[in-house]
C-alpha cells in the first residue's frame, strides 16, 4: 500500500471507496502538496483543473465583493473537499481558497478526474454522489453566511438547513 493509498483511505471522501477506486482517483494525478499561512490555493474565477482533499489544517473559502474585498463564506478543514467547480463547465473557480494554517492536501488532476468519470460509468457515478454533497455543503454555507449577514426574516432558515443536512451523509 503507498503512502497516496493511506491517505486517500483516511480522507472521509475516499474512505469508503473500493480499492480499485481508490487506484482509479490516485491514477488522476494525484500527489501530496503543502500550503503555509496566508497561501493562495485557488483564486476565483482561475481555471478549475484541480481538487484538493484536504488531509490536515484549515482553508478559508472567500467571494470577492468588491472594493478589493473579499469575505470568507465558509472554513474547511482536514477531511474537506476544496474544488468542485472543474465539474461544471466552463470550468472556472467559484471561491478564492487561502490557507489559514499549514495545510497538507492531496491534490488532484480534475481534468484527468473528468475524462475519467467519463470512461469509468461506475467511478463516475460513485465520484458525482460525493461531490453532489461537497456542492451542497457550500450552498448551505453560503446560504447561512447570508443570513448572518442579513438576518433571517420570517423563517429560520437555518435549522432547517441544520435538519437538511442530517438527511445527507456522503463526505461530510
């Protein structure tokens, strides 16, 4: 077993995949990075061609708002998705992602990914479920965010976001 097999079988996201899965996503590119505090891992709006499971340390997700501002929309840590927006064309990145700590990730080539998802039906479809649920979750954030933001008016949506998500179980 290689040290890419150990860490993918340890992420939440993979842990559950089948071995040949897991030889399948490693053969994607996939190799061990490092980030410091303050690293710019993607840039919104940048070409989406990798993902990134996080394997230790935290990331902030930011939305430009103008005025040379950004506000973090969500933090992830170790066994979190960063990247999903290669799935959707024309493939640009929805979120800026900084690291706030240092970071290790296993990076992944998502253009190899995605022609792989295409030749493999089985992979695929078992790759879309989890990152229905990556995308999800950021919805939801995003969502919440603006309540903060905003206030929550007559509903509440945030428990009902609270007992959504309980109904979801994939990669969380």
């Amino acid at each position: 077993m290689t040290d890419l097999d150990q860490l993918f079988k340890s992420h939440p996201f993979a842990a559950t995949l089948s071995d040949e899965h897991i030889t399948t996503l490693e053969s994607c590119g996939a190799s061990l990075l490092t980030f410091e505090p303050n690293d710019k891992i993607m840039t919104e709006g940048g070409k989406a061609d990798t993902c990134f499971f996080i394997d230790d340390g935290d990331v902030a997700l930011e939305m430009y708002v103008g005025g040379g501002e950004s506000r973090t929309v969500q933090t992830v840590h170790g066994g979190d998705i960063v990247g999903w927006s290669w799935l959707i064309p024309p493939y640009r990145r929805a979120f800026d992602a900084t690291a706030l700590t240092h970071v290790t990730a296993l990076r992944v080539d998502a253009v190899l990914l995605r022609e792989t998802m295409e030749r493999d039906r089985a992979f695929g479809y078992e790759m879309m479920k989890r990152f229905c649920d990556v995308i999800v979750s950021r919805l939801d954030a995003s969502r919440i965010r603006l309540i903060d933001m905003y206030g929550p008016g007559d509903v509440d949506l945030r428990t009902r976001s609270l007992r959504a998500k309980g109904r979801r179980s994939l990669a969380r």
